[in-house]
C-alpha cells in the first residue's frame, strides 16, 4: 500500500516533462550539462563621496602647485570692456583722397565735400580737449547710461524756430542739409534744450516716426552704434565717383534703409534703455533679477543676442558691473545675459569661473535648474572654440561635472545632448594630441573634469546606450593611452568602465575591443601599488573575463598577463599582512564590514584568476604554477571567513575550478591532502556560502582514492549525508557528488545508511527531481552505485525508500509501476563525478 506522499506522486508530470513555468530552452539545458565550472561575482569597488564641491578631489595625483584652483574672486574689474565692441570680420582697405576745388563752391548741393579751414583758435582746442576728457573721465567713472535720456519721437523745445532733423552725418536744419560738424556750429548759435520725463507709454505711432532725433550720441543709431552710409570700400575709386554712385542710389532703397534704422532705433529706446535705466536705479535685489529676466526676453525678442548686435559694449559695461553686487542669484542671471550675447577671451573665462564659484555649493543647484544655466554652458561647449578658450572650458565643465552628480538634472543633460557634446570634445583631444605628438596645454586638467562628468551619466541607461551607438569606448581607450601618465584621467576613465562593463552589452563592446587587454596590463605594472585605480582595472578585467572565452583567451595571450597577475598577487598580499589590527576575539565586530584597501585587490584579482582558468588553455597552466597556487593556499590559511568573506569564498571557488584539470604537473592536485585539511574549517563554519563552496571543492577532490579515504576518517561524509536535509538545491547538488564519488569504492557504499542517507537521497529525488533534472540524475547514479549487485529491492533501499522509488521513477519516466522489475537489475559502475 501506498504512503500519502507516494499518493501525491502519482500526479507528477513525467521526469523529462518539467512544469511549463519552469520549462528551459534545449540551449540553456546543454549549457547547465556542459557547465562544470563557475564564474565569481564580486561588488563594484567603493567610490567614496568627496565632502567639497572642487575641481580636484582630495584622491588627486596633483599637488595644489601644479593644478588650477577652485577658489578665488570674480569683480566687476576682472572683466575687459574692450571685448564688449562687436568683432568686425572685414578688413578696411585705406582709402585715397584726393580733394577737387568744386566749380561752384556757394552750391549747397554737394553737402558731402569738405573744404579747407583755417587754423582754430588755440583755445577753443584747448576747450574742446577739455570738455573731450570730461566726457571719457565721466564715460568711465560715472553711470553708463544718461540720468536723461531724449527719445527720437519726444518733442524738442528748441529757442529758435528751427526745426533739426538727424540722420546718419547730415543734418537738415531750416530746409538745409549741412555736414555734422556744420551742424554743430549752428546749434552752438542755437542752443536746444531736450528733456526726458521716463515715460515711454505715452509716446503715440504717429510720434514715433518723425524726423527729429536726438538720443544721446552712444545709444542712438546715427553713431558707430548704428548702420552707416556706404563709403567708399576701394582705393580706386574717386570722390566724384562715390558721389555719383550716393546721388544714383534709389529712392526707395534709402528709404527701406532708413526704415530699419528708425525701427531698429525705436525698439532699443523704447524696450532696453528704459530696463537699463532700472537696472542701474533699482536697489532691491530681488527686483534687480526680475529686470535681468525681462532684459534677457526683450533681447531675445528684438533679435539682438549673439556677438553680432551693434550695442553689446554698452549692455556689456552695465552688467558687469553688476557682479559686484554679490548676489549669487542675480550673478547666474547676468551670466546667463553674457554668454547669450557671445564674449570671448578673457570675459568668456570670468563668466565661466563665476558659474563655477556659483555651482560649487550644493544649495545653489535648484537657483542653475530654475534659471537653464546648463543649457548656456552647453552651447560654450558645442559653439566655442576648444583650444582658445582651454580655461573657460576648464571651469564650464568643472560646473557641469558638479551638478551632474544630482540625480535630479540627469533627464536634462540627457535630453540636450550632454554625452554626444563631451564626446566630441574628447574626440577633439584625442586628435589634438595625435597631430600635435604631445599632450596640448591644461587638456589633462579639463580631460578629469569630462571623465568624471562621463562617470556620472553612465548611471542612466539612456547615456548607456548613446555612449555605445557612437563608439565611444575605443575613443576612451585611446585617452588612457595618450594620458597613461595622468593617474586622475585614468582613474576617472576606470570607474566609467568599472559602472558599464556590469552591464551585458557594454562589456561585450569592450571586450571586442582588442588594444584594451594590453592597455589594462600597461595600467597595472605602471600603477601596481596605486590601490584606487589597481582595484577598478581588475575589476573590469574580471567582468570582461566572466561570461566571455575569447575574452580569457585573448587576455592570456598578452604578452606579460599571467606574470602581471602574479605580480600584483604578490604585492597586496604583503601589503594585506602589514596592514593595521586583525579583529580579535575580544573586539565587537560590525554586521557589514568593507574589505580593507589590499584585501579588495585581493578579492578582485581571485576572481580574474576563478574566471581565467575556466578557460581548457588557461586553467591548466594556473594550476601547474606553483607561485599562484601558493598564494591562493597562503590567503585560505592566513584567513578567517568570519573576517574576510567574500576573499576565502573567492579564493575557495578558484582552487574549485583548478582542482577540476587532472594533469600531471598540476599543484593542486600534488597538495590536495592539505587543501582538505584547509577545507575542514570551512564546512564547520555558519556561513553557508564557505559551506557550499567547500563541498564542491570536494566534489572533484573526492575521485581521488586518498581523498576517500581522508573523507570517511575525518567523517566528511556524514556532514554531507546532512547537507542533503538543507533543501537548497546546490548544497544538495554538491554533496551528492561526493557520496557518487565514494560509492565507487565498493568498501564505502554502505556509509549511505549511516544517518538515513538512503531515504535523504529519495527525499531530494522526490523534492527536486520534477525540475533539476541534473540532480535527479545524480541521485540515480548514486543509487545505482549503492545498489550494485542487489537482490531484492526492499533489503537493499527498505520497504518505504523502495515503494518511494518506484513510484518516483514511475512517474518521471510515465510508465506504469509493475513494468518495472527491481529484482536481477543489471548493474554498471557509475562515472566518476566531476563538478
């Protein structure tokens, strides 16, 4: 009769029908057959957050000398004003001259000639070069812009009764055009008096275009300010010429021309003179920002941003000498103003570093988010040229490194294109250097601040992606190359392959990148006792190594790989020795402790070393050097794994896939009596981690006969007949293979009933069997073994673990229970186990 749980039995899908929502594909079958060797995972290194916002971080390989500093002063008087005059891209051709004696010199025609004079009175020079100095000495020193200023459609009072018309250099006074230094003679007999009263929202259509003008000289546009005559542009051309061509000119042309100056004109005095008047009146600064604002739309709207608008040298000069105000939200506001209207050199430069001071307090952050300060840094960095403004650069992408790592201005940065801009800069660095043969002037300093910006995005999948659609690892491969001798470029450039090769796709495009192998190695020997870069090299290492065989096989054939390791094994590993107190007995422990700096070294480089030798060329040669294999055992003596888990784990899991090449000169299996001696400790430890790695270095172990024996006298193998009650899948898994292995020996096979091993065996057949079909297949085997030469099923397995077994089997193999006969089963001996 049947037990209830054989009963429960009879339900069972047959052994090679899993449950559908456990199914796996053909593929990954075969793979977990075939799968006799592990990979090791390990965390990403520690990347401490720096406490202060600055170019260079405390970790910085600069000394304070040799690097451009974060802190200093930004004033009103470190900007240029000769900047502020827009840059004219054609060159004037000198004009010849040669005066004609017109033939009627009372004609009031040609207005444009001018005639010889007399000399002037010596003292009205001497007034004029008085009142000519009073004017710059106030131009300079006083406000910018007039306390009273007359708009071109105010009325003017004037004494006479004559009427002024301005336009460009001549003036119509009375029905008569006379040259502006004519004109100014006759005002001097005819005085006018212009008043302003500030307010502009009275001035009507009809008001705004009449004729006369009179805005004071550097705001309107009859002045350099504005769009002038044409003159003459080649020296072949005469004077009667030019005025034959200006008479010729069309009518409405002049017109057309006039039009736009008048329009142009009204908008400036009417839109921006009145905000530039509150800006230098208005003492709140609250309202002072308020006005930049409007002062940054009206510009936008009048089309007047860019280095090309006419007037920049008076808006300029206004702003500027706001930043001594000190507000740090009323600078950001001015800045962004200055950048839209395009300087260069000197004042690109301050404009930057006062960003830069802005940004570098945390609380600042929300005041660039809220006023789109990145999007004018980033078009510095798309429209500006690199290799003439290097420092502005410098101190725009030292901004942009800091608020990157906010969380909250990533979507932003992606969004405008951040990764493609700091790629082509690198490109351009890249190329630099290529031409050139040496590194460019302050391109390492700015090359830290575009790597650690890099590593900040590469947290968001979308920078993942586009660093991957334009090929941008083997362009930060060649900046390691170029820069190997800049540990801060390199180091930031590891952590940036450190974050991407834990992802699938990025450590396949890495890998397939063949210079990197050596470059790795090159980083290594040059920076072995560098822990900070050493432990973020081997890291990538050992992800590009985990799931990738070309990637083993092309890492060892590099011409140094195996020596280099060992090497850097040799170092931490006295390095680990030396370094500060063990935990004691009597010390209070954490619950979570980071691995010391050496110890983290030592972690990573294990792993390199469990991957490598997954690899049929590789894992031979490793086992066969003694010097590894030397330190592998040094660092499981010398280590508890109470102390340092993840190491002896690590460690452990490498002899395991070691331990799995038979060959002759093979260390491991020379000192395979004291690596089990070394193992003991492990499987009485709490850890079930140490537990299963330990058990598994005994499942290759054990097809030893010496081994055996060392099991059964130290009594390993009722530790493993207990591990079969853990029900986890793997700890079940690993110790069966060590009872297969024993089994063989046909002296040991009944160790099985010792602690209930047969019925634990079924139990795991029955709890595991329906969907492990590897492990159901080594409890068979197992059972084989130990039923070898039997005659009756129920002597050999028990009534209840026979009628178990029947049913189970029954049921995986969907055939009734009777067609099978226990009794005269031929029997095999069962293949060794290899894990």
């Amino acid at each position: 009769m049947l037990s209830p749980n054989d009963k429960k039995l009879e339900k069972l899908d047959p052994f090679y029908l899993p449950s559908l929502s456990k199914q796996k594909t053909s593929a990954e079958i075969v793979s977990e057959a075939r799968n006799a060797l592990r990979t090791v995972r390990t965390q990403r290194p520690f990347t401490p957050r720096e406490d202060q916002r600055k170019l260079f971080g405390p970790a910085s390989s600069r000394t304070p000398e040799n690097r451009p500093p974060s802190s200093f002063s930004v004033h009103a008087s470190s900007f240029e004003f000769s900047d502020s005059r827009p840059i004219s891209g054609t060159r004037l051709s000198p004009l010849e001259f040669k005066p004609k004696a017109p033939a009627s010199p009372d004609t009031v025609e040609d207005f444009c000639l001018s005639f010889p004079k007399p000399p002037v009175d010596p003292a009205k020079i001497r007034r004029i070069s008085s009142a000519r100095a009073r004017l710059f000495r106030v131009a300079s020193q006083g406000a910018l812009l007039p306390a009273r200023t007359l708009l071109p459609t105010q009325p003017t009072r004037v004494e006479s009764e004559e009427t002024v018309t301005t336009r460009d250099s001549v003036v119509k006074i009375n029905g008569i055009y006379l040259t502006e230094s004519k004109a100014i003679g006759h005002l001097k007999r005819h005085p006018l008096q212009l008043t302003y009263d500030g307010d502009f929202s009275k001035i009507t259509e009809q008001e705004m275009f009449k004729g006369a003008t009179s805005v004071p000289f550097h705001l309107r546009s009859g002045g350099d300010q504005g769009k002038r005559r044409p003159r003459a542009s080649s020296s072949s051309r005469s004077p009667d010429q030019s005025r034959l061509d200006i008479r010729a000119g069309s009518k409405a042309d002049l017109q057309e021309k006039n039009t736009e100056i008048e329009v142009d004109e009204v908008f400036w005095n009417t839109r921006i003179v009145p905000i530039l008047h509150d800006l230098e009146k208005e003492e709140n600064i609250e309202m002072v920002c308020a006005t930049c604002t409007q002062l940054h739309h009206a510009l936008e709207e009048g089309n007047m941003l860019g280095n090309k608008f006419k007037r920049r040298s008076v808006l300029l000069k206004t702003l500027y000498k706001l930043v001594d105000v000190g507000s740090d939200l009323l600078s950001l506001k001015l800045a962004k103003i200055i950048l839209a209207l395009k300087v260069s050199g000197k004042n690109l430069l301050n404009v930057c570093k006062l960003i830069f001071k802005i940004s570098r307090s945390e609380k600042n952050d929300s005041l660039i988010r809220n006023d789109s300060i990145l999007e004018s840094l980033l078009e510095v960095l798309r429209s500006e040229d690199l290799q003439a403004n290097t420092e502005a650069f410098l101190y725009c992408m030292g901004t942009i490194k800091f608020i990157s790592g906010n969380p909250e201005f990533l979507h932003e940065m992606m969004g405008k294109g951040a990764v493609e801009i700091l790629m082509s800069l690198i490109k351009q660095v890249n190329e630099n250097t290529k031409k050139s043969g040496t590194c460019l002037p302050n391109s390492g300093h700015l090359l830290v601040q575009m790597t650690a910006t890099l590593r900040n995005l590469v947290d968001s999948p979308l920078a993942r992606s586009k660093l991957l659609s334009i090929n941008a690892l083997p362009q930060l491969c060649t900046v390691m190359e170029q820069h190997i001798g800049d540990k801060d470029v390199c180091t930031n450039i590891a952590r940036i392959f450190s974050k991407l090769t834990s992802y699938h796709d990025c450590c396949v495009a890495l890998a397939s990148y063949s210079r990197c192998y050596a470059l790795f190695l090159n980083l290594i020997n040059k920076y072995q006792k560098k822990q900070d870069l050493v432990v973020r090299v081997v890291f990538i290492l050992g992800n590009l190594t985990a799931k990738n065989n070309q990637a083993r096989e092309q890492f060892s054939k590099e011409k140094g790989s195996i020596p280099t390791l060992l090497s850097l094994f040799h170092t931490f590993y006295k390095l680990d020795l030396h370094s500060g107190k063990r935990w004691g007995e009597g010390d209070e422990r954490p619950e979570a402790r980071r691995p010391a700096q050496a110890e983290d070294v030592l972690i990573k480089l294990t792993r390199v070393l469990a991957n490598l030798a997954i690899h049929p060329g590789v894992g031979p040669a490793i086992a066969a050097h003694s010097h590894i294999v030397g330190l592998l055992l040094a660092t499981l003596e010398s280590k508890s794994i109470d102390d340092c888990e993840e190491l002896v784990i690590n460690t452990t899991a490498t002899i395991n896939n070691l331990s799995y090449y038979k060959v002759k000169n093979s260390i491991i299996q020379d000192r395979k009596l004291y690596i089990a001696e070394l193992l003991l400790k492990l499987l009485v430890s709490n850890n079930m981690d140490g537990i299963l790695e330990a058990v598994r270095v005994f499942g290759n172990l054990s097809q030893d006969h010496d081994i055996c024996d060392f099991i059964v006298q130290k009594n390993v193998h009722k530790f493993m007949i207990a591990l079969l009650d853990a029900k986890h899948q793997d700890i079940c898994f690993s110790a069966c293979g060590v009872l297969l292995n024993l089994t063989v020996d046909r002296d040991k096979r009944l160790i099985l009933k010792e602690g209930g091993g047969i019925k634990k065996l079924v139990d795991c057949l029955r709890d595991f069997g329906p969907t492990d079909w590897q492990l159901a297949s080594l409890v068979c085997k197992t059972l084989w073994n130990f039923s070898e030469n039997i005659t009756n099923a129920s002597s050999c397995f028990g009534d209840e673990a026979a009628n178990t077994l029947l049913a189970l089997l029954s049921s995986f193999l969907d055939i009734q229970p009777h067609i099978l006969g226990c009794n005269n089963i031929p029997i095999c001996e069962a293949e060794n186990y290899k894990k």
